[in-house]
C-alpha cells in the first residue's frame, strides 16, 4: 500500500506543469516579510516581477513592518525596492515547476517614531536610500499558483520573507 501511495505521489508531482518565470510573464507576490533590523515583528510584503528574458526578471516590492521601543514609543518601518533578479533554472536544469533567483534590490526606507500619550511627538526616525541582495525560490503546484520564499541581506530589505505568487 506504501508503495503505491508513493507512486501515485510521483505521477501526481510530475505531471503538475507549473511554470518559472519567462520572458512576458507577471507575478504577484505576497505574504509576510520576516523581521527587518529596524522591525521587530513579522510585517507584510508585495510585489510584481516582469520577465524582460526567460532567465531575467524586474520588478518592485514594498515592505512595512513595526517595532515597539517600549516606554510607549513603537516605530513604523516601510520600504519599497526595485529588484533584478537572474533565474538558475535553465542552466542549472531545475524543472519547470521551480524557481531558483538571486540579484540585487535598490530602494528607499523611511522610519518613523511615535509616542502614543504624546501628540506632539512624532519625529521621523531615519530615511535612507540602500542596497540589498537576495537569493529565493518558488515552487508552483499549478500554472498559476505557487509559493514563495527569499533571504535578504542589506539595508533596504534584510531578514526574508515567505509567501504565494500568481502568474498572470
């Protein structure tokens, strides 16, 4: 019986035909965005990826997290990133249904602190512009429909994030 459920696994695996990136096709991708340096707390991400080359992706993200200070001052983190990626799949031979990338992001943080019991005090922490780096995958279980995951190093986007993507 074990060995049959098996082998229905595999033929079901195998003839999912999910799809990597190619040259025309857009991705949407959301989920959680790991703690950032400046957000202690699981935030939120989005983002879309645009195949210019069936190895090669652009596209942009946006981040925002929190984080409690404590003494009643909790900071708000957002971040948006114009990314590049280069996808191994084609020569590394990776099927069809996965996706391996890695690439750079340059982008814009802002920071900002707030007291709760004192309104006139919300000072904007910090903003900069800065580099990051990434190196994710996805595996799609459908045309469409996948899921996602990244690591990032940097000072636009740092910790990582997990998520599901939608091919259109």
């Amino acid at each position: 019986m074990k060995k049959l459920l098996l082998c229905a696994v595999v033929v079901i695996s195998a003839s999912v035909s999910g799809q990597r990136a190619q040259k025309g096709d857009l991705q949407l991708n959301a989920g959680v965005a790991f703690p950032h340096k400046y957000a202690d707390n699981v935030g939120l991400y989005a983002g879309l990826d645009y195949g210019i080359h069936n190895d090669i992706t652009l596209g942009v993200e946006a981040r925002f997290g929190a984080k409690d200070y404590g003494n009643d001052v909790d900071g708000r983190w957002f971040g948006i990133g114009f990314n590049g990626n280069y996808h191994f799949n084609r020569i590394m031979g990776i099927p069809n249904n996965w996706d391996f990338y890695a690439g750079p992001t340059i982008g814009f943080n802002t920071f900002t602190w707030k007291h709760p019991s004192n309104n006139n005090w919300n000072e904007p922490h910090k903003s900069e512009v800065g580099v990051s780096a990434q190196v994710g995958g996805r595996y799609f279980f459908t045309n469409n429909f996948g899921l996602n995951a990244e690591a990032n190093v940097g000072n636009v986007f740092n910790g990582g994030k997990f998520g599901i993507t939608y091919k259109f």
